[in-house]
C-alpha cells in the first residue's frame, strides 16, 4: 500500500557555503492496507519533514515513496492531510471550509459529502459558523472532516492533538478509532505523545534523533475496539510504554 | 532629626493602618465616587476644549484681526460660508473637493490594488519594479506640480492625476505587503488538496490579503485628501482647496480658518467610515493571527 524505500532528506542551511542539515537518513517501511502506523520520535527528529514529504509538500533528495505502486511526485487526491495547526480558512464558513476541497464534485454530490463528512465528525448543527466562533476540538474536526471528504486512500496526521486541550484530546481520539473501524482507512499518524500512539495504531515507528533513522517498528496487539477496553489499564500497554520510553530515552 | 523620623515611621505604620482602616473604608468610596467624575474622559475633554477657547478667544482678541481670528470670529465666519452670502458657497465647493478626490482616488485604488497584487505575485516583476515604486513613493509629489501642469494645464484632470499619484503609493504597497504575507501554512493546505491557481488566488490570497489592502485603502483616503487640497490650492479656480487660497489672499483669517474647521472634519468623517468599513470587512483578523 505505502512503501517508503531508504527516503533521505537534508536541508539547506547556508546557501553560499552549501551546508546542508541532515534531517531523515533511509526511512524505509511499508503501511498495508488498512493499518494504522504510528511515527514517534523526539522532537526536531523530522517526523513532520517525513509526513509533509509523504504529503508531496516537501520533496525528497533520496528514496522512493510509493502509494498502490504509484511514486509519489507531488500532492495528490490520494492523500488526505490533517494538519497540527487545523489550517482553516478564517473567512469560510465550516461548510465552505469542506466544500473548498471539493471542487470536483457536482454540487449535490458536494452537499452529501459534506453532510456525510460533517456529521461523521459529530459537527452538524455547526455547518455556518466561522472558526472564530469554535473551539480548538471542533476546529479539528472540522480539518478531519475536510481531509476525509476527498476520500483519500490514506488519512496522514501530523500530530492532530497537538494544540487540543487533553480531555478533548482523549474524546477526540476516540473518534478517530471509530472513523479508522468505520472507515478501514490506512493512516500515519505522527505524535510526539507515547500514549497516544500505542491507543492508535497497530504499528509504531521510532525514529532517533536527527538525522531521523527508523530505530524500530513495534507491534501493538491490542484488543479492539480499543475505547470498549480500557486498554490503557492493560499490563501490554504499560510494557509497550516502558518499551517506548526506553528507546525514546535511547534516542537522547 | 530627620533620620530617626525616617526611622520610626515603618514602626508606626502598621498600627494606624490597622486602627484607620474600618473608619477611611467609606471615605476612601466617596473619594473614589467623586474622582470618578473627574476622570471621566468626556469631562476632561470638555474641560480641555473651554480652556483652549478661552486662551484663543483671549490671544486672537488681542491681536491684528488680518492674522488671527478668535473662535467668536471664526463661528461667524463660518456663519457667512454656510449662508452663501459670501463670495463663495461652501457646499458648492465642498461639493467639487470630493468629486475632484473621488475621482483620483478610484482610479488610484483600482491601480493600486491591481498593480500591488501583480508585484506580489510576480517576483520578477517586484524585481523590476520595487526600486521606481520606492523612489516615486519617497519623492514629494507637490514637486511633480510644475511637471502636471506642463502636461495638463490647470483644471480638472490635473487635479485628478494629482490626487492619483498621492493616493496610489500606499496602496500599491500594502496590497502587495498583503498578497506576499499570505501565511505558509494555508498555501501549503491549498496545495495539499491540489486547489487550482484561479480558485487559490480567489479564495486564498485575495481574502488573506483584504486586511492589508483595506489598510492601503485607508491610508489612501487620508492621501487622496491631502492631495486633492494640494491640487486646489495650485491648479485650480474652485474647490476647497481653492477657497484656503483665496481667504488667505484677502486675510479673511475668520472665514480661512472656517474652512480649514470644515477640512478637519471631513478628514475624519472619510478616515473613519473607512475604518468602519474595515472592521466589517477583516471581522476574521483575530482569529487568523491566533491560527497561523
């Protein structure tokens, strides 16, 4: 489904001298169909540089990606983008916001897909308000919305919880669970918070300290539906934790 | 002596505070009702304008009427512009100030706008450009007075290119301010989803860029009037700004000064409808500072 094949990247930091920054040395992985990767790592490890590359915002100097056999060159349809900073147009509406991104529908298959979209995310009543007007949790459900909306074959979230109060957080996280069964999406969520990723995914990547390397991919098994469990409570997560923990204490 | 009363005082402090305290609460309320009124802006700006008239009333009554007038004088000379028993009708002037202004600052404004968001889309042509742009900016334009009226003569059109080229600099400049501000992270939400150019640049830039441009428009208006006074005074037989001239020739100090009164409040009403305008139009600027 997304293979990732020794991808590098290196920013530029001085021009005239050509001094480069390495940030990501030969990230590779595959994501199956379905599955929900989870990337950690500490933080300026180029986590949010791997997705934006995945997302065909930033481009690669070595490697391949790779998305159902076709190389990634640049933004695609393919790919939905759930952004740390929500992204929304402060001049549009919740509606407007959805239906900017769909402009290649007709309009009644707009207007289902945004209905169908928004009140997945539990936000119909609040189609007309400005974002001004919502909170930071609505305000990303509002950015999930608009990123599922297309459709994509693959959900990329770049640390979605990020800027949400942690209550919030937790109830919102719980949502995404739902949309990820309801919708058997394939997703990489990045985060930098451990619980968070062991709630999530089915399998998680720790990338070092920068230059990011891929220092593991750690099985999460689980039960799900996760939020009927208190998986939480459960003595795997704590070890997964622990483990999480031991690498991330490594990778300093 | 007075390093043991220095002394001493820290000591006894505490215990009359202690002892006082029930007894200056009240006090201390009525104090703060009455001082409530004395800091009322509205009463210290009234108090204010009576003391100014009053200095002005008493240093224009003593001196030459030809050079300075009093305010009694000036409500009169008012008296006479507003009842058109004077030699020139105000309304009728003022009439043609604001069409001579208004014409120079919608074509400003179109110009403006259109050519800031050309330099802030085009590098190249802000490349090219940005350096006459800067120059014409920071040249007085009342030196380019002699230049308009080799080319227009006197009259109308001079006075309309006049107004343009002093409104249209700070347009230009905040529009294209506006249009390269636009933040990374809702270009980068438009490209992810593969917007379109025309729909990016409709829906993206133009609207992340309104504040700005409202700005420009504002800072325009306030330009257009100075030019369009500028241009009367120089190049033509009516007008407001005309009028100044004309009083200022016959020191009529009263009815000069009237007018000017008229300028001031002119100026402003136009300063503030525009800022009216702006808070209508930008109701989303907090919010997109706090989500960038």
């Amino acid at each position: 489904m997304i293979d990732l094949d020794r991808v590098s990247k290196d920013f530029v930091v001085h021009q005239k001298e050509a001094r480069q920054l390495a940030v990501l040395r030969d990230i590779s992985f595959k994501v199956n169909e379905g599955e929900v990767y989870a990337v950690i790592g500490p933080s300026g490890c180029g986590k949010t540089t791997l997705l934006r590359i995945i997302a065909g915002l930033e481009e690669k100097d070595r490697g391949s990606i790779r998305i159902n056999n076709d190389e990634v060159i640049g933004p695609g349809r393919d790919r939905g983008l759930v952004f740390q900073t929500f992204n929304l147009f402060p001049w549009m509406t919740v509606r407007q916001n959805v239906e900017f991104v769909l402009y290649d529908l007709t309009s009644d298959e707009r207007d289902a897909r945004v209905k169908r979209y928004i009140d997945l995310v539990g936000l119909s009543g609040f189609e007309d308000y400005h974002p001004h007007q919502l909170s930071g949790g609505m305000l990303q459900r509002v950015g999930i919305a608009r990123a599922l909306s297309i459709e994509p074959n693959v959900l990329l979230l770049d640390e979605p919880l990020a800027n949400v109060d942690s209550q919030t957080a937790e109830l919102l996280l719980d949502e995404l669970l739902k949309i990820f069964e309801k919708t058997r999406k394939t997703a990489i969520y990045v985060t930098h918070n451990m619980d968070e990723a062991i709630y999530v995914a089915d399998k998680i990547i720790v990338l070092s300290q920068r230059p990011g390397t891929v220092m593991d991919v750690i099985d999460v098994n689980l039960p799900k539906p996760r939020w009927q469990y208190d998986v939480r409570g459960l003595p795997e997560f704590a070890a997964l934790r622990s483990k999480l923990r031991r690498f991330l204490g490594l990778a300093k | 002596m007075k390093v043991e009363d220095s002394e001493s005082r820290p000591e006894k402090k505490p215990e009359q505070l202690a002892s006082a305290l029930p007894e200056t609460l009240p006090a201390v309320t009525r104090a703060h009702g009455a001082r409530s009124i004395l800091e009322n802006k509205w009463f210290i700006r009234i108090v204010a304008f009576v003391i100014i008239m009053g200095i002005w009333q008493i240093v224009g009554s003593s001196t030459n009427p030809l050079f300075f007038s009093t305010p009694v004088g000036v409500i009169k000379g008012f008296g006479t512009l507003l009842s058109g028993q004077g030699n020139y009708s105000l309304l009728d002037a003022t009439i043609v100030t604001l069409e001579d202004m208004l014409a120079g600052f919608v074509i400003a404004a179109v110009v403006g706008v259109a050519f800031g968001i050309a330099l802030g889309v085009s590098r190249k042509l802000d490349v090219a450009l940005n350096p006459y742009v800067n120059a014409l900016y920071v040249t007085p334009r009342i030196a380019l007075i002699p230049l308009i009226i080799i080319w227009f003569g006197i009259g109308f059109t001079a006075i309309v290119f006049t107004v343009f080229l002093t409104a249209v600099f700070p347009m230009i400049i905040n529009t294209q301010a506006g249009v390269k501000n636009v933040s990374r992270s809702l270009l980068d939400t438009a490209n992810v989803f593969m917007v379109g150019p025309v729909r990016r640049f409709r829906s993206v830039i133009i609207p992340a860029a309104t504040p700005f441009i409202m700005a420009g428009l504002r800072l325009g208006v306030a330009e257009a009037f100075i030019g369009v006074i500028v241009a009367e005074m120089v190049l033509s037989l009516t007008g407001l700004g005309y009028m100044i001239t004309a009083f200022g020739q016959y020191y009529d100090t009263p009815q000069l000064i009237g007018t000017i009164l008229v300028l001031m409040i002119i100026g402003a009403a136009l300063t503030s409808f525009v800022q009216f305008l702006e808070s209508k139009i930008s109701y989303w600027k907090q919010t997109e500072r706090a989500f960038r």
